[in-house]
C-alpha cells in the first residue's frame, strides 16, 4: 500500500535538487479545457510556453489572443499571455524544460479506455526530451498508464528515469466553470515515478499552486483522481435512482432528500438529467475495466446514471401523448449549469432522443452559439417558452431561474433540476 506524505515545510526539498533555469520553457500538449488554461496560467507566471493542438483552427484562435471554449476569465488570461508574447500555440511540440500532457483520454463504445491520445503525444515529444526534463501527465488515466504508457513512449532510451529525466503524473482536479480559480487554489496529488521525480514535479507546482502539494507514487495518483470521481458518481447515482423511485410511489424526490439531509449524517446530492461531462462519466469506467470482478457498485452507478435520460424521454413521451402534437421546448443542452460543453451531456441525450421520435423540438441553450452547433436549430429563450406546450428544463443555466411562474403555470412543466420549485 502507498503512503500518501503530507507536503510540510520540513519535506521541502533543498534548492540544489530542484534547481531550474530563472524562467523555465513549458511545452503542453492539448489545448482544451485542462491544456489552455494551465499554459495561461503559467505564461502570466513568467514561465515562456508553447501550447500544441493537433487542431490548425485551435491553434490560430489562440494565437489570436482569442479563445475556442467557454470558460470564465479564461478570454482576459489567453490575450494577456499571448499579448505579452509568454504564451505561443503551435502545431508541433518544441524542446523545453518541461512538458505537460493534457490530451483527451475518452472510453471506446464498449468503455475501454482510449488511450491514443496520450500514447501520440508521448511520441510526438520523445525526440525533443532531454537530461534534466520534467515530464506531467495531467490527463485522467487509468491505473499505471504513467508507467506503462508515458515512459516508455516519451523517455529516450538512453536516459535513466528518476536520474536523468522525471517522469511524474499530477491528475487535474478543476471544476468546469471555476476552472481558473480551482486550477490555482485546489490540493493537488502528485504521484512521480520515483521520489525524485515527485519532488522534481512539486517543486514546480508550487511556482503556480497556492493549494497544498501531496506527493505519492504514480500509479496511486492515477487511482486517486479515478476514485474521486467514482464517488461522485456513485453519489449521484444514489441520488438518481432515488428520483426514479419516488416517481413510482407518487413522492417528491427533491422533497425527501431535503427532509433526509436534516439528519446530521446524511446529505444526498441533487437528481438531475443524467451525469454528463468528459470526467464523471467516463472516469469509473477506468476502475470498472481495471478490475470488472471488485467493481460492482461502480459500474451499477455508471449504469444507474446512464438510464436516467432514458427514464425522462419515456415520461416525457407519455406527457406528450396527451395533446395533439406538442411543442417541447427543451431548455439546455450543455452538461451541466452556465458552462457550454456538450460532451456526454445527458440534456443533448434527451433532446436527441425527443426529436428523433419525431416530436416538435424547440431547443435553447444560451451558452451554445448557433453558427457552433448545426445538428438542429437552436431558438431564443423566450421563443421557446411562448411556443412550448411542453417545457423541459434540462440544465440549470442561470437564464433559466427567472421564466416568470405565470408562465410555468400554464405549461405541462418537467424541471429535471428542481430550479422551478416554489
Ligand atoms: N450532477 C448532478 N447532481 C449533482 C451534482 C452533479 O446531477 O448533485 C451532474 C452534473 O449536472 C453533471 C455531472 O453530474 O452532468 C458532473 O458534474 P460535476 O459538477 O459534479 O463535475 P464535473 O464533471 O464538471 O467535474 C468533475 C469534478 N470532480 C469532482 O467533483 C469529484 C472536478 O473536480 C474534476 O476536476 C473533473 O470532474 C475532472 O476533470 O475530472
């Protein structure tokens, strides 16, 4: 079993075993929603960074001072790194200091991880690693993809890792939407190859982190991060198959949850439409695949999850059975509130499934611009709340909070958030 030390200033390593240059280069591979703000973050630290992404259009918005994802602040940091020239994005990865690797790391059909992403990224850098490098695997990986994957990839076969080059795995732990102020203030877990290569990595998050810096091995930091949304997961699950329960026996979901958190011990997390997003729906499968036998609970949570929006398009069926061809007005697509990521977004699911049962769909989402998204047309809010017979409130957008009650009164209301309760 790995002991997890606690960062104290006693454990601080001596200036002489992480001595670095004044202003390190930083190369990080992938610019998306880990990627773009952590070179961001660094280059407005003084660090020189080039950011790499396969994607030519990417790399040209950024280079712009102008950013492809919604983020907020993120706008203000990406011009003022690029403005001050501290940050540069590139197409191919360029030698540096350290590099760090932020590529996508998403589930086959039949949830094996795809790790094609980070095996590319680890060959593309290995002709530019040298003695003395720091490497990081930020991207959520399955157990042991740092040793087995990253190293023998990335690491020139004539270097020693731990002596020559260091090699360490620090999983991002942000919350979409406070992504700049978590990247900065979160604990972070970092698991090196070896200790060298832990203190290596500490000594330089702490030039950026304001959290406190836990070291362990590798494969343990892998583990950690998967559990830590494992258990969201499975917490949301819980919350979820309570929703569709309540239903059968005719109770309020929300209403008893609220009633059950009042005893001090319990406190159940809110139902919604599904667990979206590229983490907590995707991470567990890790686990899952990890080991299937010991993994019951976490796959029946994924499963539990993965139902959810199924369960609402039949309820919504059934509601739309009882008028002559309704307008559903389906208010969110994003995963979840006041971000615009789309990716594994239980809402889209529904909105999806709806249309293609041929229903009369009117979809909004406030954070999803329409020249963005050609699947189907996208409306104004208040379009779809004057046409809508049927309204759906799939994501908690704040634009969403204020449809004057009135108005709901004279819907057939579905609020899969609880936002409209009195
Ligand atoms: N959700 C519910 N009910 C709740 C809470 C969330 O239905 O009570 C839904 C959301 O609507 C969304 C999904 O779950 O569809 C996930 O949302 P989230 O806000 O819980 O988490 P993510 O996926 O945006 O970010 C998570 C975070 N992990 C944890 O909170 C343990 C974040 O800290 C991680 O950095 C991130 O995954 C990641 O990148 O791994």
């Amino acid at each position: 079993m790995n002991e997890v030390a606690t960062a104290t200033p006693e454990t601080t390593p001596q200036a002489d075993s992480t001595a670095k240059p004044a202003k390190a280069t930083v190369c990080v591979m992938g610019l998306g929603y880990i990627g773009l703000p952590t070179a961001s973050i660094l280059a407005t630290r003084g660090f020189d960074v080039t950011g790499v992404d396969v994607r030519p259009d990417v790399v040209d918005t950024i280079n712009q001072g102008r950013i492809h994802i919604e983020e907020p602040d993120l706008d203000i940091l990406v011009r003022s790194a690029v403005g001050s020239g501290q940050l540069k994005a590139a197409h191919e990865p360029v030698a540096a200091d350290i590099f760090i690797i932020c590529v996508p790391t998403p589930i086959t059909e039949d949830h094996r991880p795809d790790l094609s992403y980070v095996e590319q990224a680890s060959k593309t850098i290995k002709p530019l690693v040298r003695a003395g490098n720091l490497i990081v695997l930020e991207s959520t990986s399955p157990p042991q993809t740092t040793q087995n994957v990253v190293v023998p990839l990335a690491v020139p076969d004539d270097l020693t890792v731990g002596e020559d080059v260091f090699v360490a795995h620090c999983p991002e732990r942000v919350l979409p939407g406070r992504i700049l102020l978590e990247a900065v203030q979160n604990d972070r877990v970092i698991g090196g190859m070896t200790p060298a290569c832990a203190e290596r990595a500490r000594a330089f998050y702490e030039e950026f982190v304001a959290g406190e810096i836990f070291t362990t091995s590798a494969t343990a930091a892998e583990v950690t991060k998967l559990v830590e949304n494992s258990y969201r997961d499975v917490n949301i699950g819980f919350a979820n198959e309570l929703s569709m329960l309540a239903d059968r026996l005719d109770v309020d979901p929300l209403e008893i949850i609220q009633l059950a958190n009042r005893h001090p011990r319990v406190n159940i997390l809110t139902p919604g439409p599904g667990v979206g997003g590229h983490c907590i729906s995707v991470d567990p499968w890790f686990l899952v695949h990890a080991a299937p036998d010991l993994t019951p609970l976490i796959r029946m949570a994924r499963e539990v999850n993965d139902r959810k929006p199924h369960f609402l398009v039949e309820h919504i069926k059934k509601l739309a059975s009882q008028f002559n061809s309704p307008v559903i007005g389906c208010l969110g697509l994003a995963y979840k509130a006041d971000v615009d990521d789309l990716r594994e977004s239980p809402s889209l699911e529904i909105t999806r499934d709806l249309i293609a049962a041929g229903h009369r769909v009117m979809a909004c989402d406030p954070y999803v611009p329409a020249e963005r998204f050609n699947e189907f047309p996208l409306h104004r809010l208040e379009e779809v709340v004057a046409q809508s017979q049927i309204l759906v409130l799939l994501t908690d957008h704040r634009q969403f909070k204020n449809v004057p009650r009135r108005v709901l009164e004279e819907k057939v209301v579905v609020d899969t958030r609880g936002i409209w309760r009195r």
